[in-house]
C-alpha cells in the first residue's frame, strides 16, 4: 500500500499538485484521470522519487520515503517497476537484453540466473520470439510489453505505469490493460496507472482518481464513475455531447422511466 498525505509539488511560482493525499490498494490497479496538464505525470514522478515534493509525505508500507535517506529510497526503488510514456527502450539492446538490464543493475545473479529470469517473463507477456530483436523491429504494442517485462523482471511490489496505452489501437490497448492486471492480481502488485483512455477505466479502474487542475477533484471505482454528480467529472468523461445523452438515458433506464431500447434508436437517429 502507498498512502499519499497532502503533498504539493511546485516550479518557480507554480503549484502543479496541490495537497493531494490518495491511497493507493495492494493488488489492484490505481488509475489516475484527468485532462493534459492536469498534474499526473509530476504527480507519479513525485511517488517514485524523480521529484521531491515540496510538501507532504508518501508512505510505502508506512515508511515515510520523503524523509529517508539516500541509501533507504534506494531500496525502496529497488521494489518499483516503471512502464514510461512511449516504453523508454534501449535502441541499441535487443528485447531480451532489455528486460535483463535491472537485473544487471540491481542483482548479482550468474548470468545462467538472468536468462532464466528473462525467459520466464518474456514468455510471460508472450514475445518469446522476438527476444533477439531490436526496438525498431517490433511493434508499439510489443513495445509496451517489453517495457511491461523490463519493469517486473525484478519482481516489484509497485509498478507504475505512465499512460501505457498511448499510441495504440483499441484492441492492442485492451490487451495491454488486462497484461497489466493480471500481473497486478497475480503478484499482488499495488499498480498506479496515468491514463486517458475511458476503456482502460472501466476495464480495469478498481480505484479512480480524478485530477483537476492538481487537486483530487473525486475518487471512486469503475462502477461509481458512471453514475458520479461531480460535473467536471462528467465533463471529462462524457466530453461528447452523444455521451452525455446516452449517460442520462441510462441513468433514467436505470431508475425506470424510460425504455431504454427505443430511446437508444432514437438517440443514435
Ligand atoms: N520539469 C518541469 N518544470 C516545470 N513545469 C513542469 C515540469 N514538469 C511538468 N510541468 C508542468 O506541470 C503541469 C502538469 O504537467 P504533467 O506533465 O504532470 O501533466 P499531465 O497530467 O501528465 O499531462 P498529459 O496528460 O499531457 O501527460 C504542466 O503545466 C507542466 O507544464
Ligand atoms: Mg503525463
């Protein structure tokens, strides 16, 4: 679990992240919404250590990683995986040379152990034949699932992943998100996704936070998220005017006044 207690986050004279405080769950998967700019990726880079917070605290397993040492962030690093925006590979290392850097970095396992390690995931998301290949030989969304492999080669207890479906088409996005769950139920990852993609928070959103403007404008779960009052949220969400319509259709449906099939004809009339 990550408890997030009331951190900012500022440069020069801007506040970016404004006293957001958040739990994040054990084995599930953490979305964090909200339009560009909003402050999520300096939000995650805050919980991962790229930025220091100016206030606040964050809270891994209730030890504070904002006022550890230097040498205590570096093993919690050591628990954390990151997927970052467009995978962040290495051009000039093939897939499998890839996902074995942590364990260069952090380990000092025999290099019988590493191929072990890097078959077992690579088979994992699937790319067993693409292990000698080079970035700009495979595709976006095999891409992602390297960077998915390269961030839980090392086991993490948290992963972080930063809009991990950008640049993809619907299918392969879903793919990606259910990659990402899985692995989150399976090793009872506490996960924390930046996205703005509506499929992946009703797919996999166990808990949503929406940002507005650097302040946690609302939170709740993929069931709530339809049925929430909070206007910017809706706006957000139902940015179409059609899924605005279609949202009160259900919600009418849904209390008994309408007919939701013929309203629907007349809807998409
Ligand atoms: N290193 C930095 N120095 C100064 N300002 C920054 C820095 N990083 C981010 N910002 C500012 O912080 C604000 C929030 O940026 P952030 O990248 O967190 O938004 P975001 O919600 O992730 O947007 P997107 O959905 O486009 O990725 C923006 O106004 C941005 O200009
Ligand atoms: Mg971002």
């Amino acid at each position: 679990m990550i408890e997030v207690k009331n951190i900012k986050k500022g440069f020069g004279d801007k506040l970016v992240i404004n006293d957001v405080s958040a739990v994040m769950d054990d084995g599930k998967c953490n979305l964090i919404i909200g339009s560009s700019g909003s402050g999520k990726t300096v939000f995650m880079k805050c919980l991962v250590g790229l930025f220091r917070p100016d206030a606040g605290q964050i809270l891994y397993n209730g030890e504070d990683f904002t006022a550890m040492s230097e040498e205590q962030r570096k093993e919690v690093r050591k628990e954390i995986g990151m997927l970052f925006q467009g995978s962040a590979l290495f051009d000039s290392l093939t897939v499998e040379q890839n996902i074995q850097f942590p364990l260069n970095m952090f380990t000092d396992w025999s290099p019988a152990e590493k191929r072990k390690r890097v078959n077992e995931v690579l088979e994992r998301v699937e790319l067993k034949d693409a292990n000698k290949k080079f970035p700009s030989e495979i595709s976006g969304g095999m891409k992602k699932r390297v960077g998915i492999a390269r961030a839980v080669v090392l086991n993490p207890k948290y992963l972080f992943c930063d809009e991990p479906n950008s640049g993809l088409d619907p299918q392969t996005s879903l793919v990606i998100d259910k990659l990402i769950k899985e692995l989150t139920v399976e090793y009872k990852i506490t996960t924390v996704i930046n996205t703005h993609d509506m499929n992946s928070v009703m797919e996999i959103g166990d808990k949503i936070i929406y940002m507005y403007k650097g302040e946690k404008e609302w939170e709740g779960n993929n069931k709530e998220i339809i049925f929430s009052k909070n206007q910017r949220l809706n706006e957000f969400i139902f940015a179409s005017e059609f899924l605005r319509d279609a949202k009160d259709m259900r919600m009418l449906e849904q209390a008994g006044k309408i007919d939701n099939n013929r309203n629907m004809d007349d809807l998409i009339k």
